[in-house]
C-alpha cells in the first residue's frame, strides 16, 4: 500500500497559493490547514513505527523507532475532529497559552509604571550622544545596537535553545523598534529571528544537538568547531538581511508591511518630549527590601549552581553574586527615581532567568512565574493597590488573549496529524525516496525532509526521536557521516521554525507583535529561500572536507 507524495506538495501549494492571492485573518489561516490535514488523513494511509526507550549518555531516556519496523495500520481518518482538534489543541499548547496570558498581564503593569517609556526615552538620548562620533555615526549607531542585540538572542538560541522565552521579550523590543522609526516586522527581527538563526546554527543547543547526536551515538556537542564557523555565517547572512530591510523601511516608512497595523504601537509609541515625573516613594524601597530578603533566603539555600554550557558543567555561586549586583544597581536606581528600579527589576529578571535555564533545567512555567512575580513586584514598587494590580494584569491578559487563543487553534494542527497517524507514513515514504541517490543528492534529501518534516512536527526533540534512527543508519550505507546527518537535522530544525504555522512560539510571537500570519509570510519567504540554499552549501565542506568531529 503506498501513496504519491506528491498529492501532499498539491495540497501545499494550493493552500500558499490562496493565502498570497488574499488576505485573511490569522484564525482562518490556522483553521484552514486544521481543514487540510484532516483531508491529508483521508488520502495519505496511517502507518507507523515500532518505538522503545534508549539510554542516553547523560543518563536521560528517549524514544526512539525501531530500524525497518515501520508498517500500515488501520485508518483514522479525521472528519468531526477537525472541531474536537481544537479543544485538544489548548490543552496540548496550555502551557505556553498560560506564559501568553502572564507575560502579557505583567507587562501591563510595566506599562502602566512608565517604565519602559523611561527606558527608551533614555535610550534615545544615549543614541543620540553617541552619534557625536564619526566613526559611529558614519556606521550607524542604530545598526550597532541592532546588531548587538541580535547577537545577544542568537547566542541564547545557540547556546541553551531560546525559543518559547522569546515570547517575553517581543513585548519589549517590537515597542523599541517603533520608537527608533522601524516596524513591528524589524522588531520580531531583533529578537524572534535572531534566536531562531542561533538555534538553527546552534553550538551547544541541547534540545537539537544534544538529543540527534545522543541518537546517532555521536560523542555530545562533537564537531563544535564547524558548528561556530556555520554559526558566524549564518549569522552574518541573516543580520545583513534584517538590516536591510530595517534601512528601507527608516527611509521610506510606508512601505514597511505593517504600516497600518503598526498604528497600535505608534499610538502607545513614547514622545521624545514627554515629560515624565521621576519620584522615589516609599513603597518601592519597601519592594526593594522585600525582594532582597527573598533573594537572600534563596543564596542562603543555594550558594552555588551548576550551570550547563552544553555539554560542560560548572559550579558557580551564580545567585549570591547576582543578588549582590541587583541589591547594589537596586539603591543607585532607587535615589534616581523608581521608575529605574522596575527596570532594573526587568534587567534582573533576565539574569535570574538565564540562571534558572542554565542551572535549574526552567521551562516556561518557571519563566512565566518568574515575570508574573515582577509585574507584581513592580505594581506594588509604583504604590498601587492590590485591586490596582488586579485589574491592569486584567486589562494585560486581555489584550493579549488574541495571540494566546491562536496559539491554541494552532495546536490543532498537530492534533489532527497525530491522530490520524500519517506523520510515520510521510516520514517512511521520504525516505524511501533516498534510496538510489549519490551522496550530494542524499545529503540534500535529508536536509530537505528535515525542513519539510519542522513544518508539520515543529518540536525538535520529536523530530529527532522520529528521524534520526532512520537517517544515521542511512548515512553509513552511503558514505555520510553521521555528524553530517545531524546537521541537516539542525538546519532543516531550524530555519523554518520561523514560518511553519503549527509553530505555538511562531503564532504567539506573531498575535503578540499584532502581524498577521499572511503578512509575515510575504515577508519571510525570501528569508527562509536564502536560509535554505545557505544551509545546503555549509553542508557540502562535510563530504569534501576532513573537518573535525565530521
């Protein structure tokens, strides 16, 4: 029994063809590739594989498939559960509805503080200074700063897997693209697409590389020397893309394509003129003091850390020293006016964050706990009452709650596939595709069904339990090796984390920066293109080359 794959690139292509011929909201696009997948159920026979546990070196288990074990079953085909789908969706995608709906409310209560109105404000005036050199100015202070603050989130992705905790931080960097005179499509730049560059270029990224190469049996992290290599390219390809279109659109703002949507962030954008009353009250000192005995509690029953960069493990007494630099940055803020403490409470949430990643194996529940503690913290810091906060964390939670019930509709998209159990089967029949290919042409196909597969399975540690004890085999019958098969892995993870639809942080970074997802789509098409060729040709130094650890 089989199927022509082709059917499924038909079935694509149609669906791209009519969400670039019109316009529609976000929810239908989402819907309707829910509607598609369920028709795919129908046409494409359910299959899969046989799975067990294996150990992996660092004493963790995953599932991985059996070699030669996949096999046909019975339909299940999807008809009324293209609604059920839905349900199943929110309470598959729930914790990253949760951190939505948290990160959104805190922020609100940052908002509210002006805060981060001081910040940019701040900011502006610093770059301003700053363009008093001629050697800045004539390079461009806002492309160093723009620059900077992409290598800071690729190096997230790279290092540690930055993904869902990019969601937080749109809310802050989209405002600040606005007010430097970019778009709301230059914000998600800085930040959604620089993590994700890092990540497909990742280094030490435990979630894709740690867990392919685990599968492969693969010394962990080998080949890290290449990996930077890759990284630098890939970075400075993706950075000159974003600049460019970051230079176009300060020059010419109305032809960025947001420029009607992003009405709502010029309309809350910070006036250059805007007199802000700097005060001290005594409250904030009374959060500040709260907040340190807390901290202090913490460093008492956690002097050291054992932080994870990759594969290397240290100790390092990371929150005693992160709590004496908060409570020293805390008093100088302080004597200048709170609304510098709450952004140095901002400033340190970051920190206490990158520990509990690092250090304490922190996932969005932690992360989203963590910011929901700082909005309060910094409601109570501005002398607002209990119902005060209450109700702004209301009002933040509602204007976000769009982008959190999208995320949700997304999630029944991998509902619908996994339920109607043709994952396997696409799966079986690509590589199936392979088998008379010569090596460059191999190399391609696994790199091209890894960024076929990220579009519909855009978790990397099930792809990589999928396919990986299917391809690392593979690459021995055909002279490949392995390290290279886990690299068309990363690539093919990555690049198209940042337009697959079925992506929860893709559609909640998106409903947070109020783009739609066909706009973002015209957008970021041209990206991904370059993305994908650039991946293919960092691949080919593999089969010529004698690089280390390959």
């Amino acid at each position: 029994m089989s199927f022509n794959i082709s059917v499924i690139f038909l079935v694509l292509y149609l669906f791209y063809f009519i969400m670039l011929k019109k316009v529609p909201h976000t929810y239908v696009i989402v819907f309707f590739i829910i509607l598609v997948s369920a028709i795919l159920t129908w046409i494409i026979p359910s299959g899969e594989f046989k799975r067990v546990e294996k150990l992996m070196p660092n004493g963790s288990s995953k599932t991985m498939i059996v070699e030669n074990s996949f096999e046909y079953i019975e339909g299940e085909s999807q008809t009324w559960q293209v609604f059920s789908s839905i349900f199943n969706g929110f309470v598959a995608q729930s914790h990253i509805i949760v951190f939505i709906l948290l990160i959104g409310g805190a922020f609100w209560i940052l908002n509210a503080s002006k805060a981060l109105d001081a910040g940019i404000l701040s900011f502006i005036k610093a770059s301003k200074k700053l363009e008093r050199f001629k050697f800045l100015n004539k390079i461009g202070v806002n492309n160093i700063v723009m620059i900077l603050i992409m290598t800071m989130f690729s190096l997230f992705g790279a290092i540690f897997g930055m993904s869902e905790e990019t969601i937080a931080f749109v809310i802050v960097i989209v405002p600040l693209a606005i007010s430097m005179g970019y778009d709301s499509i230059v914000g998600l730049g800085l930040v959604y697409v620089a993590a994700h560059i890092g990540f497909a270029g990742a280094i030490l990224n435990p979630f894709t590389i740690g867990i392919a190469q685990g599968l492969s049996d693969l010394a962990l992290f080998s080949g890290w020397e290449y990996r930077i290599f890759t990284w630098v390219i890939i970075n400075a390809v993706g950075f000159t893309f974003i600049l460019l279109y970051a230079k176009k659109i300060k020059k010419h703002p109305e032809k960025s394509l947001t420029y009607d949507i992003d009405d709502y962030w010029r309309k809350h954008k910070v006036n250059e003129n805007e007199k802000i009353e700097y005060y001290t009250p005594l409250s904030a000192w009374l959060s500040f003091v709260a907040v340190l005995i807390v901290l202090v509690l913490f460093s008492f029953y956690y002097p050291s850390s054992e932080l994870s960069v990759g594969n290397a493990k240290f100790v390092f007494p990371a929150l005693p020293v992160a709590t004496a630099l908060f409570a020293l940055s805390s008093v100088f803020a302080l004597r200048k006016s709170v609304h510098f403490y709450i952004l140095n409470l901002l400033a340190f949430t970051v920190v206490f964050l990158i520990i509990g990643v690092m250090g304490y194996d922190w996932y969005v529940m932690e992360i989203g706990s963590l910011f929901f503690a700082m909005g309060i913290v910094a409601g109570l810091a501005m002398n607002k009452s209990a119902n005060d906060i209450t109700k702004l964390f209301i009002d933040g939670a509602k204007d976000i709650f769009s982008a959190a019930f999208v995320v949700g509709l997304a999630g029944g998209i991998i509902v619908i596939l996994s339920d109607g159990k043709i994952i396997d089967t696409i799966m079986y029949a690509l590589s199936n595709m392979m088998a008379n290919f010569g090596k460059e042409a191999s190399l391609f196909s696994m790199y091209s069904i890894q960024t076929f597969l990220n579009i519909i399975i855009p978790s990397g540690s099930a792809k990589a339990a999928l396919t990986m004890p299917i391809m690392a085999p593979f690459s021995d019958l055909i002279g490949i090796s392995r390290q290279a098969t886990v690299l068309a892995f990363q690539f093919g993870d990555g690049f198209t984390n940042m337009i697959t639809p079925a992506s929860g942080v893709l559609i909640g970074c998106l409903g947070i920066a109020k783009v739609p997802y066909s706009i973002w789509l015209k957008f970021i098409w041209k990206f991904i293109l370059i993305m994908f060729i650039l991946g293919f040709l960092l691949l080919l130094p593999c089969l010529y080359f004698n690089i280390n650890g390959f």
